[in-house]
C-alpha cells in the first residue's frame, strides 16, 4: 500500500492528466442523448450498399415534406372563416333610429316634440297610436332595418380574400352554420337596397327617411380572428403525418436496388421509429456503453497522438485542459442545440475551435484536435457523414488560410472563404442527392453563412482561453513585441546597448525558426526580453558603456561573475513584475543554459593559480533550453554578441567563429532537452553566418 502511495505521489501529474480525459468522456457521454441510432447512411437516387432491410416491426409510413404542404395549402385555401352576428347591433340602431327620426320630425314640421315617442313605446308596449301618418312611416323604417340586420351586415376582412363563393361559418347564439358569405349583405349593398324604397315612398316621405337609414347602418356580423386562426391551427396540426403501413417482415429495400422517392420515405420512417423507439433498461445500458466505447475511442486517440507528436503538450496539464476544454465546449453546444431544434445545428460556429487551438497551439494540434470533435458529435448529429465532411473541410480551410492570427485581414479573409466552401459543399451534396436545384434549402445557407459569420469571435474568446488558462498566444506576443511598451521603452533609456542587441538577436533567432520551421513569433518575442535583467546593473555589461571606465576593474572576477549571472535571476524577477507570460520567462531563464562565464573565470584562474575555484560560482544556474525556440535564442545570442567583439569582422573570421561558439554549445551539451537536430543547427549556422555577414560588412567611404 506504501508502495501504490509513493508511485501516485511522484506520478501525481500524469494521473491528473489521465483523469482529466476521463472526465471530459463522462461529461460527453452524459450529455449525449440517449437512443439508439439508425446505422445506415441513405441518400436518395443513390444504390442501396447494405445488406437487404427487413421490416423489425409494424410502423407508417411518413409523408414527405411536399406532400404536407401541399395538403397545409390546400387546407388554407378551403378554409372556412369565423364571423360572430351581434343581435344587440340592431336593438342600439333601431332606438338611435327613433331618437333621430323624432328629433327630424319635429325639426322639418315645426312641431312640438312628443316626450312619449319612444321607441320602447313604440315596439315594446305599442302604447301610442298607431294610425297616424308619423307613426306608420318610423314603423315602415323601423321593419326595413329590422329585415336587413336580419339578412346580416357582413364586415369584410384583409385576412382573406373576398370571393362570393367564399363560405364562413356564422355564429348566431350557440349555433354555428356553414353559409356562403353571398347571401349576407355589405354596407353598400345595404344602402342599395334602402335607396331603392323610392318605389314605396312619395318624394316627400323618402327624402325624410332615407338618410336616417343609412345613417343606421351598422356592421352586425363581424370576423373572429382567434376563433377563424384557432381552427386554422388545429386543422393544420391534424393533418395525417402518415401514409400506408409497413408490417414486421416485409421488404423494405434490397441490397443493390436504387433507393428511390418512395424507398426513401420507407427508409426514413423506419429509422424515425427506431430512434423514436422506447427502450428497456438493459438496451439503455448497451446504447450507454456503446456510447463510452466510441467516445473513449476518439479520445484515446487524441491522447495517443499528442503523446507521439507533441509530447510537451502531453506534459503540460493546463495545454490538455485547454484542448479538452475546447472539445467539451463544442459538443455541449451541439447538444443543447439540437436537443432545442435539430435544424439550427448548422448555425453553431465549428470553425471557430481550430482556429482558437491555433492561436495556442501548431496546425497540426488544432486540425488533429478539430477531426475529434467533428467526429463526436457526428455520433448525435443527422446526415452525419455529410456533417463530418462539411465541417472538416471547412475546418481545414479556416486553419490554412490564416496564417497568422495576429493579423485581422487574415481573419476576416477566413471567414469568407469558410462560408464560400460551406456554400460549395452543401451545394455540391444537394445536386447528388437529388440531381438538381429545386429542393435547395436556402435557410441552411443562411444558417452557414451565421456559422461562418460568429467565427469572427474567435478573438474574443482567444483572450478568454488566456485569461483562463494562462497560455499565451500568437496575438499577445504580437502585442509583447510592440518597442513601445513601457518595459521595453525602459530598456531603450536605460540599458540602449542592450536594447539594440536584443533587437539583432530577435532578428536573428526569427529567421533561424523561420528557417527550421519553428514558433517565429514566440522565439522573437522571448529573444526580445532575453536580456531584460540587464536593468538592475546596466553598466557593468559593455554594450552599455559609453566611456573607458568599466566598473568591474573597480570589484573581484567573483563578484564580476555574480553580477553578469545575476542578469538571469534578475530578468525573471523583473518580467514576473512586469506580468510576462511564463513561455517568455523561460527564454530568460534558459538563454545562458548552464555555460560558464569564461572571461572572468579564465582572469581569476590566471591571477589566483594556486587558489582552489569552485566552477559553478562562473556558471550560470541553468536550466538548458528545453524546445527548439529556446535553443535558437541561445546560438543566435550567443552569435550576435561574439561578432560584435570581433575587430576585423571578414566573412572567414565569422565563420569560424560561429562554428566555435555553436560547436562549444554542442559540445557542453546545452540542447540535450530540445528536440533540435544536427541538421536543424547546421541550418542556423549557415543563416547566422550569413546574416552576421551583412550586418559587419565594410562600409566604402562616399
């Protein structure tokens, strides 16, 4: 038991990173759905490959998505409107006909005016005389009203278009009946039919009782919107979604056989009613443990690959979160998304993922990293060889085309040729399915373009992941690089000489890992602050001093050493104040490895022979560069000052002394823990040489 504790102690790191891998697939598979999955990939047009399907059980077959809209017009075109009649209508303009015909009455015949006549006298008790000429005319009027609200005053609507074929349903007390909307009546033609009482009047009596009727018109039968919508929803929503009925044992396609329009939707209900299908608890488990093996396949792989290629990131537990962060992030996202609604999964930005991995990592981590993902949520996702290809070529195009993430064109440019590729693709699968143009969906090019649009966030979320993670990235160290900075504008004031040699060297040690293929922006960002400790101590480095005095003739060959080692000490002190990232501080802390400051070492040798000397009080604590970056900066610091102390800088004297600095490097084994070749240092040889070259050329006098 000792034993289990002291192993998990001294490999606590590797277990924490193997546990993180198993957390990310607990976390996939819990939020995958949990069903079973049609294992067949159909396409319509297109030869059945598999083996002959069978029916596994009784189950309808599903209309298409035409079929059903055509039945949705045609239940829109035959549908049957609501119109309410209000009796109350007529009751209201039959007594404001009375008030107003008396109140003409009395006005025309100069009269005066009866306080009894009423209309609840009138029609209600008939208590007044009922023999005059006044009274027979507002009796005359008043039935005319009465039979034409009793036809009904139908209010048109802009919902529907007016035909007098067109039938409603009129809703009269609790009864509703079917009539054709012909027989009702409108205002005008209303008005119509009073203007022609002309036949049943003298002048006189017409002229008087005319405009009180049409000033009586009311509409009584008026549109009921919800009620007329309400029945228009529930019709639509009844609609017999299937068609036919397959029973357990029939063919339903054989193999080789051409999958046609009516296979198709056989093949289509089936694996509807199949993932539809509920399960007892022992296929829930299997369909669970299906799920883990696939899962846990695709990560191993990850695990496997990054363990063979980039072993460094592999020992690195903020790295693995981050990338395994990324992973969870986006298929989380799917999952919510299409537990949602299945059709917006194309609105979810996959591009983004590769091109965050990118900023952090090398094209191969975030294309490697990309595949995984794409692969696991093809598990959940419909059509999901098309998803795979769609995204995964998509995903190529967004890391090949920038190739620099630190420059906003290049984003931009991305974005553009992602959304011209999703374009291309979904096109190009939707002419191989069905031969032509016409079943174009262009909501999902519309959902593309949004997918490709949102990949622009990829900055922000850049920031976030450093933020979260501190990681550095290429956009940061484009900012660390900036001369400007106050940092580096202190160094410029206060240590010049420094400052410019830190310039030539980031533009050595650039070149050298554009020249082996290695982090370019990374190496000249660290190269840059390599010597930043100079700047407790500045003028005991000669690239500062602008006089004869040198202030180490002033204190002992120890003392001279200590302060030149403590450039290093100092520089990691001054850059954690300063908040550099650790990936810079590391080119501070290994720019010197673990060589010897040889001047001070060999003058303290030559004056103190006999005194017993302890190296390692001349050496610089280390530790050796660990990755090709960090080796560069050694070789090309280490270049740049030696050249500068030569008085007769001919191209031999440079090569020769290159090869000496370098091969002393080689032979004190400082990049014995970076995965630097002979052939890659051969490399940088022939480039610093070259380069040191033309900077020490002579100059002819003009």
């Amino acid at each position: 038991m000792k034993n289990i504790l002291i192993k998990i102690r001294n490999n606590h790191e590797q277990l924490f990173r193997i546990f993180l891998f198993l957390l990310s697939l607990a976390v996939i598979v819990y939020v995958f759905p949990r069903q079973a999955k049609f294992k067949y990939e159909f396409t319509k047009g297109k030869p059945w490959m598999h083996e002959t399907i069978i029916a596994p059980f009784d189950f309808s077959i599903l209309k298409t998505i035409d079929e059903i809209k055509i039945e949705q017009e045609i239940i829109r075109s035959e549908h049957t409107p609501i119109f309410n009649y209000n009796s109350d209508i007529f009751l209201i303009k039959a007594e404001e006909y009375i008030n107003q015909f008396e109140e003409k009455w009395v006005k025309d015949k100069n009269v005066k005016k009866e306080d009894n006549f009423t209309f609840f006298n009138l029609f209600k008790q008939k208590s007044i005389d009922n023999t005059t000429r006044k009274h027979n005319l507002a009796v005359f009027g008043y039935d005319k009203l009465q039979a034409i609200y009793e036809i009904g005053i139908v209010q048109l609507h802009s919902d529907f278009e007016y035909k007098r074929e067109l039938n409603i349903l009129l809703k009269k007390g609790g009864v509703a009946e079917k009539i054709p909307i012909k027989q009702l009546l409108s205002i005008s033609s209303s008005a119509n039919e009073i203007n022609l009482l002309h036949n049943k009047l003298n002048d006189e009596e017409y002229n008087f009782l005319v405009p009180l009727l049409l000033s009586s018109l009311e509409h009584n039968i008026t549109y009921d919107k919800l009620a007329s919508n309400a029945l228009l929803e529930s019709d639509l929503k009844n609609i017999n979604g299937t068609y036919g009925l397959i029973v357990a044992g029939q063919i339903i396609v054989s193999k080789g056989e051409l999958v046609t329009t009516e296979r198709y939707q056989k093949l289509l209900s089936l694996k509807q009613k199949y993932e539809g299908k509920k399960w007892n608890l022992l296929a829930y488990y299997l369909v669970l443990l299906g799920q883990i093996i696939l899962v846990g396949l695709s990560l191993l792989i990850l695990f496997l690959f990054i363990k063979q290629y980039r072993l460094e990131v592999l020992n690195s537990t903020t790295k693995i979160s981050m990338i395994l962060s990324v992973i969870l992030l986006m298929v989380v996202i799917a999952s919510l998304v299409l537990s949602f609604d299945i059709n917006y999964i194309y609105t979810i930005p996959f591009c983004i993922a590769p091109l965050i991995l990118k900023a952090f990592f090398d094209d191969r981590i975030a294309l490697f990293t990309h595949l995984i993902t794409i692969l696991i949520i093809g598990f959940i996702v419909p059509n999901s060889f098309e998803f795979v290809f769609l995204q995964l070529i998509a995903g190529i195009v967004s890391i090949l085309s920038v190739l620099k993430m630190y420059k906003r064109s290049q984003l931009f440019l991305s974005v553009a040729k992602v959304i011209a590729v999703y374009f291309i693709i979904y096109i190009s699968l939707s002419i191989t399915h069905d031969g032509s143009l016409i079943n174009l969906d262009f909501s999902v090019l519309i959902q593309l373009a949004i997918s490709g649009a949102l990949t622009l966030f990829a900055y922000p979320i850049i920031f976030l992941f450093e933020k979260i993670f501190s990681l550095v990235s290429d956009v940061s160290l484009l900012e660390l690089t900036d001369t400007n900075s106050v940092l580096l504008r202190k160094l410029s004031e206060e240590a010049p000489g420094t400052f410019q040699h830190s310039l030539q060297v980031a533009n050595l040690a650039e070149m050298g890992a554009l020249e082996i293929g290695a982090n370019a922006l990374l190496t000249r960002a660290g190269a840059i602050y390599h010597d930043v400790g100079k700047l407790k101590n500045p003028m005991y480095f000669i690239e500062n001093q602008s006089s004869n005095l040198n202030p180490h003739d002033e204190i002992e060959f120890d003392e001279s050493a200590e302060i030149i080692i403590n450039h290093v000490l100092d520089g990691i002190e001054i850059a954690k104040d300063n908040n550099l990232p650790d990936e810079l501080i590391d080119f501070i802390r290994t720019h010197h490895g673990t060589t010897t400051v040889q001047y001070f070492y060999k003058q303290f040798i030559a004056d103190f022979p006999k005194e017993d000397i302890d190296v390692k009080d001349f050496t610089y604590p280390g530790p050796k560069p660990y990755s090709k970056e960090t080796a560069i900066l050694m070789m090309a610091d280490s270049a740049e000052a030696s050249a500068r102390s030569l008085k007769n800088p001919t191209a031999e004297n440079i090569d020769v002394l290159i090869e000496r600095v370098i091969n002393k490097q080689i032979e004190e084994n400082q990049f014995v823990n970076a995965e630097i070749t002979f052939k890659e240092i051969t490399q940088l040889k022939k480039l610093f040489k070259k380069k040191l070259v033309n900077i020490h050329h002579a100059r002819v006098e003009y």
